[in-house]
C-alpha cells in the first residue's frame, strides 16, 4: 500500500537515565499521512531531544495497540502517547496505565471513555471542521454553476469504521448536505483509508450509480484508488469533467492532481503532530499547564492556492 514504509520496532532500554522514555504506539501505516505522522514523532523525539522512543506498529489491530501500551507500562516509560485505532474500547488498558501513574497522550484520534481524566492530553485534527470544509467548498463551487438547482449526486468513501476522522468527517460534511434539498447522498461506504479499498470501492459505486456528480472521498489514498477506477470506467473528474472530486490530507501526489485540475479540492490534514507532544510533555515535565484538546492548524487547498505549498511539501 502506498503509505507504507518498514518501521523498526525499538524496545532497547534506555542507557542514559536523563532521557525522558516514551512509548509511542501508532495505529498502522495504512496511507501515506500516517507515514508521515509517524515520522513526524520520531524526528522530535529524538536522543538529541533528549527522548528515548520505544515504537510500536500495531498494523491496524486494536488488540496489538493495547499489547503495546501493556508492554509500555511494564517497561515504566515516563509517558504514553497513542493514535488509537478506533474510539471505543481504551478503558481498562488506560486505567492500568492511569494506577502506574504514566500520563498518556493521545494523538490524531480520539477515544470514547467515561471518565476524561482517563487520558492527559489530545492532539489532532478538527475532523468535523475538516467535513464542514468540504460541504462549503462544494456550496460555493455550485452557485457558480448553470443549474444549480439540479439534483447532484454524491457518493463518500468513508474511513476506517469506528475512527474519529471517519465520524468527524461524515458529521461535517452532512451538516452541510443537510441545508441542501438538492444534495443526494447515494450511498456512503467505508474504504478503510486505502488506495485498493478505495479502488475496488468505487468500482462498484459506478456499477451502482450510473449518475454519480461527485466524489467525497475521505483521504488521499481512497482518492488515488477512486480516480483509477473512474478512468477505467471512462468517466472524467475535476476541473471540466463529469465527477467533481474532493478529498482530504493534502499529500503531496494529491496536491500535485489539484494543480493538474484532477481533483477539485483537498481539505487538508496535518501529520506533523510531533511538535506539538513535544510541547505537551516538555509543559508536563516542568510542572506547567496544558489544554486538554490541541488542535493542529490545517488549510484547504484548490486549483487557487494550491502553488503556496505545493514545493515544500514532504509527504
Ligand atoms: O486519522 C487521520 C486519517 O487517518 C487520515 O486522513 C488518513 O489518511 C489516515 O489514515
């Protein structure tokens, strides 16, 4: 799959007791903005930083994440930061890391618990925010078109089930369906965040929908997967086609399909969350307060402003 790239495990010990020890357990490297989350961690909490890092990969399986933090609480790391795989289920593995007085922090995704305090800190992205732009760019995009009154079509590739993106994505961008007697959900389907789901997906909503105007696909690599089979299909997307796309992460390949007018628009989704848990755990270590939810800044990127980053781009 495209996102993914090898990442070592690392359960050395640290040797130098001064490093602050951190078990990072990240939920897989399902696209390419999780390779690129993942590297965001490890390049900040770096010996130079004065981090030990113990890195787990639990391949999108939500009893190897819970394996992992087990096994960062028996090791005693100094904190715990997770991207959880889905929402639901953290509350007793939080409660044991909770009785060893480990702080954990969670990144990109959140969690579903009773008690809040269950957890330190969040950060992440504004998922339904993220949704809310994708309905509006669609708004705006559509009163400047002939008949835009006409029925349009829509079908959404959604994410992962039971993830936070998924649900904060779908909220917002229904949100904003919702204001539009004219806007036609036809169907939403859950392509698990990769390129082949989203291929094999998309196929099928074809075969289903001959009268399909638009696209909501809920990352990048759903996109790729999408895009190949509409070409297949001989339709055309983007800028003058018959399928208007709109996807989300602002990958660099994507950003690239934006200038090319492939894709209409992308709402972007920031990876680099590594900053960010550095401050966190740096506030923690020197008795300083934190917020409880931070969020990460993120644009939205059309044929218009697509050239401001495009360039600078790393993932
Ligand atoms: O939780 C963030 C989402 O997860 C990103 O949009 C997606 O690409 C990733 O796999």
């Amino acid at each position: 799959c495209a996102g993914q790239e090898p990442e070592a495990e690392d359960t050395r010990t640290p040797t130098d007791d001064n490093l602050i020890v951190v078990g990072v357990s990240q939920e897989g490297s399902e696209s390419v903005w999780r390779t690129a989350n993942t590297r965001s961690v490890k390049e900040t909490l770096t010996k130079e930083n004065g981090y030990f890092l113990i890195f787990k990969n639990a391949r999108q399986k939500q009893e190897n994440q819970i394996k992992a933090l087990r096994s960062f609480i028996s090791q005693r790391v100094d904190y715990i930061v997770f991207s959880p795989i889905v929402e639901d289920g953290w509350d007793t593995v939080l409660r044991e890391a909770r009785e060893a007085e480990i702080p954990v922090i969670l990144m990109d995704r959140k969690i579903n618990v009773k008690d809040e305090s269950l957890y330190t800190a969040w950060v992440g992205s504004d998922f339904v925010e993220e949704g809310r732009n994708a309905g509006k760019w669609l708004e705006d995009y559509l009163k400047g078109q002939r008949f835009n009154d006409d029925q349009v079509n829509i079908v959404v590739l959604q994410g992962t089930a039971g993830t936070t993106a998924m649900f904060g994505r779908t909220q917002g961008f229904e949100e904003i369906a919702a204001k539009h007697e004219n806007w036609n959900i036809l169907e939403q389907t859950n392509a698990d965040f990769t390129t082949a789901k989203g291929e094999e997906e998309m196929r099928r909503l074809l075969n289903t929908y001959p009268e399909i105007d638009v696209l909501v696909s809920q990352n990048d690599d759903m996109t790729f997967g999408a895009l190949e089979a509409i070409q297949s299909a001989g339709r055309t997307t983007g800028t003058g086609g018959d399928i208007t796309v709109i996807s989300f992460d602002g990958t660099k390949k994507a950003l690239e399909k934006v200038k090319t007018g492939a894709i209409n628009v992308d709402v972007e989704c920031n990876p680099y969350q590594g900053k960010y848990i550095e401050e966190i755990i740096q506030a923690l270590e020197t008795g300083q307060s934190i917020e409880k939810d931070n969020y990460v800044e993120e644009k939205v990127f059309t044929q218009k402003n697509v050239l401001s980053v495009l360039n600078d781009r790393t993932y």
